[in-house]
C-alpha cells in the first residue's frame, strides 16, 4: 500500500547511522520500531476505503453522465471555479423534436397528435432525469470526492524528516577520543526521531481511526442516492403510464382489428346498419359471445377512467372479446363477475 505512515518506519530507520549503532552498542541492545498489529489493521482498512471509494465515485460518474467529453468539461469548469452552463437532456432534446415534427406535419392528424403526446412526456422525463442527476451530485458524488481530495489526503500526508536527520558519524582509529561526544549526539539525535515518529504516527492514528465515521456518512449517503433512483424511477413510471392511457384513447389509423372487421361483417350479415357507441356502452348488458372469446395477458397495470373500464393488474389473465361495431383500441375484458373496456395496448392476446 502506497501509505505514507509505513514510510514512518523505513524513514526513521535512515537514523540508525553508524554513530546510532555506536548508541544501540552502548546501551546493549538494539530494537527496530514497528507498527503495532492495530495500527496495521487500521492502515489496510483506510486504503481499502480509498480504493474502493474511488471506484465507486468513478462508475457514479459514468452512470450519471455517460458522456465522457461532457463529464471532462463539467471537471474544466469546477478547477475553473465556474459554473457549468445547463445542459439539455437527451430525452428533452428528444421531446422538442418530436414536438417540432408534430407542428410541421399537423396536429389534426394522429401521427402528428401522437408525436406531440410523446414529445410532451420525453421533456416530463428529462426533467425528473435533470432533477436526479442534481440530487445524486449533491447527496451522493459530492462526499465520496469530499473524502478522497480531502479527509484521504490528510492522512496520506508525508512528514518531512529530512531536516530531522541525524548526519552519518564514521569512527576512525585515530577519534577514539571523540567516542563519548560522537554517543551522546547520537542518543540526542535518536531521541528526537523517535519523538517525532511517535508524533506523527499518534497524529495518523487518530486519522485512521476517523474511517468509521467516514463509513457511517457514506452510509447515509447511499440511502439517499437510493431514494433518488427510486423516486426518479417512479416518476418515469408514473409518466409513460400516464401517456399509454392518453395514446389508448387517441385513434390510431394504422391498424384495423381484425376482431373489428369480423363483427363487422356479421352486424352487416344481421343488418346493423350503424356502430355501437362505446361511450355509451351499458357494460353490463353486454354478453359474452359463444365463440371468440380469448385469453389476453396484461402487460402493465391500468386504472380505469370510468365505471364502463376494467383496472388491471401487470400479469394477470383476462378473458377477452369484441362487440360489433366497438373501437379497434378496445376490447372488453372480463374477471370472474367483473367486466370493462381494457385497451387492447395493455394486452397481449394469447392464441
């Protein structure tokens, strides 16, 4: 691990010069400083924080804006100490051009009026995508940097010990009279080493010890990133609900039903000249023909608007048929003693 509190003991070991060996030889013994087991439990556990605080701070970034170039530029303003210019989302640029075609090739018809529903919900979207990637910012990117250029760089600060070093003293034959001065200075000079070294090695303890709490509020921070996934997700949820129960009500003419074109023919074969008006369907005079009925799986949960509709629920199983003369985007739907019109875009027609 590339931690400065290990260089702590190779560093004071530059003090054991020849004059400290004179020192160690003098006192009788000769001990090498080390860390203690809890000190080394505390060092491998900050750098694993930092290590993995940096990758998950990095892969946040790219989910939250996947553009590099943009995630580089948003970096250039932030050392610029400027604010970055708003940036429109993917799905709003989407939506507005969609809403543009719209205009250009007329709302009066329903691909031009489908489009401008459509476009309308992609801007809804990209604004609850702009409002999460702000929150995630402020709750969730922003103390995870806080920690790594600043709690992470305190304790990975270096002491300088080189103005502390003891100069290297050699023995010769002839400073045999220097020997009790040479020991002295070099016990003196052993002293403050190791006083410094205890210093700095309390100092980056106390550090390390603070990881714990950098736990707990990344803790609290993951909690809220969560939260803002969830409410963004449902706001998403709830709008393209919202615009498959407005594009079930729009008519479509690119398709006819061709449940639609059999009852059809039979009203004619039975002479019926005109079609049922579903908006004043009575639902429950409505029978269930002999044949033609079908089994439909429902792809996403719905709300009915009225009383003549059927709610359902994503998955569930439904019987379903069609009434001559009834709008290709409906069928009735039946569970049990319950019955409504159910769109067919929520269905999926089993054979």
């Amino acid at each position: 691990m590339d931690f400065n509190v290990k260089k702590l003991a190779s560093g004071a070991g530059l003090f054991f010069t020849r004059a400290v060996q004179f020192t160690e030889e003098k006192l009788g013994q000769a001990e090498k400083t080390e860390l203690d087991a809890h000190f080394e439990n505390l060092m491998s556990r900050a750098d694993c924080t930092k290590n993995w605080t940096e990758k998950i701070y990095r892969q946040t970034e790219v989910l939250l804006q996947p553009n590099p170039s943009a995630r580089i530029e948003e970096f250039l303003y932030e050392k610029l100490d400027r604010k970055a210019p708003n940036r429109i989302t993917n799905a709003e640029l989407l939506g507005q051009h969609m809403e543009d075609a719209a205009k250009e090739f007329d709302l009066g018809t329903p691909y031009g009026n489908t489009l401008m529903k459509v476009g309308e919900c992609e801007k809804r979207l990209g604004a609850a995508e702009r409002e999460f990637l702000q929150t995630s910012a402020i709750s969730f990117l922003t103390p995870l940097r806080n920690f790594l250029e600043g709690d992470w760089r305190t304790i990975s600060m270096a002491p300088d010990f080189q103005e502390t070093r003891p100069r290297n003293y050699v023995l010769s034959a002839s400073a045999s009279a220097l020997w009790s001065e040479e020991v002295e200075k070099a016990e003196h000079e052993l002293r403050v080493a190791q006083t410094e070294f205890d210093r700095q090695a309390e100092v980056t303890r106390l550090l390390l010890e603070g990881i714990s709490s950098t736990h707990v509020n990344h803790l609290r921070c993951l909690h809220e990133f969560v939260e803002a996934q969830a409410s963004y997700y449902k706001q998403c949820h709830l709008h393209m609900q919202d615009l498959q129960k407005e594009l079930a009500r729009l008519p479509n003419a690119f398709t006819l039903n061709s449940t639609q074109s059999m009852a059809t023919v039979g009203s004619e074969a039975e002479g019926i000249s005109s079609p049922v008006d579903t908006d004043t369907l009575k639902i429950e005079e409505v029978q269930a023909p002999a044949t033609g009925t079908r089994k439909a799986k429902v792809l996403y949960d719905y709300d009915a608007a009225d009383s003549s509709e059927l709610s359902l629920l994503a998955d569930e199983l439904i019987t379903v048929y069609t009434v001559p003369g009834m709008d290709s985007d409906w069928l009735i739907g039946e569970r049990g003693n319950q019955k409504g019109k159910v769109p067919v875009t929520y269905l999926e027609l089993l054979s």
